[in-house]
C-alpha cells in the first residue's frame, strides 16, 4: 500500500542552513535534514517530500500543490512567519494537519519574532529544538494521520 506523503516546506535562506548563523541555526544543511526526514518517515510508514523556497508565491503555489496529495505538511516559514497572511491562507485551504517548525526559539529572540500568522492555522508548533524539531514533528505527524483504533 502506497506510505501517505508528509510535504516539508522550508522558506527564505533556509537553503543556507549550515552556514547560516549556525549559532542560532546549527550546524546541519538542508540536505542532511531532508535525508533524517527521509530515514525516520520510512521508519514511520511515511514517505516525506522536502522543498524549499526563497519566495513568498513559491511556497503559496507549494502548499496549493499539496492538497488532495499530502496527507500532512510540516513547515518552516523562515521570515515570512511573522508577516505572511497568504501563507495562512494558503495553509487555512490545505485540509490535513499542519505543523510549524522553527530551528531558533523564537520566543526568545527580538520582539517582531514572537508572532506567527503561520500558528493561527497550525495543529502543533515546534521551536528552538534545532533540526531535531523537523524529526519531533515527524513523530508527531505519524500520531495524527494514524487511522483512529475506534
Ligand atoms: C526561523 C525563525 C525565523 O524568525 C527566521 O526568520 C528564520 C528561521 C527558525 O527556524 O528558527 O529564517 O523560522
């Protein structure tokens, strides 16, 4: 039987992920997260697609693409958390569940941080786990996409 397809959308600069301000945002590129992505959802029974965009519209067109494909999208807004209505829009159309990541706690950084559009939508929110949080959403996902044992 065909493993459901988790979506992993990661926005602007994320592509820089190992060598952007690790000191906040780690050491891992994108790649490795996409390739512990891909071990653990096999592990789960889950078959994850990562993508990644430095546009807005881009990842409006990503998340318009998953519906009726994904069974789940996790995301990572980068910037556009804290700004981005069509995101929210975009998502608020997607009918399975939603998971938001962030590598940094963005609670504890500066002030324009701590608000996301993005969590309005979102069925769980990760922050401040590092990469480790793209895997806790995994686990995660699996729980909520299981068929109901009733
Ligand atoms: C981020 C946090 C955002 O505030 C920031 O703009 C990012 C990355 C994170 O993963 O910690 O680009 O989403």
């Amino acid at each position: 039987m065909a493993r459901p397809v988790i979506h992993i959308l990661n926005g602007p600069n994320l592509n820089l992920l190992g060598s952007r301000e690790p000191g906040i945002y780690g050491h891992q590129t994108l790649d490795d997260i996409a390739r512990d992505c891909t071990a653990l959802g096999g592990d789960l029974g889950l078959e994850t697609v990562l993508q990644q965009s430095n546009h807005e519209g881009a990842l409006v067109d990503m998340i318009q693409a998953a519906r009726g494909l994904a069974a789940g999208i996790i995301i990572n807004p980068a910037a556009y958390t804290h700004t981005s209505v069509a995101i929210l829009d975009a998502l608020s159309a997607f009918e399975g569940p939603v998971i938001e990541v962030h590598l940094s706690n963005i609670h504890k950084r500066e002030n324009f941080r701590r608000h996301s559009y993005v969590s309005a939508r979102a069925d769980a929110v990760i922050a401040g786990c590092g990469a480790q949080g793209y895997l806790l959403a995994l686990h995660h996902m699996a729980d909520l996409i299981a068929p109901s044992s009733t």
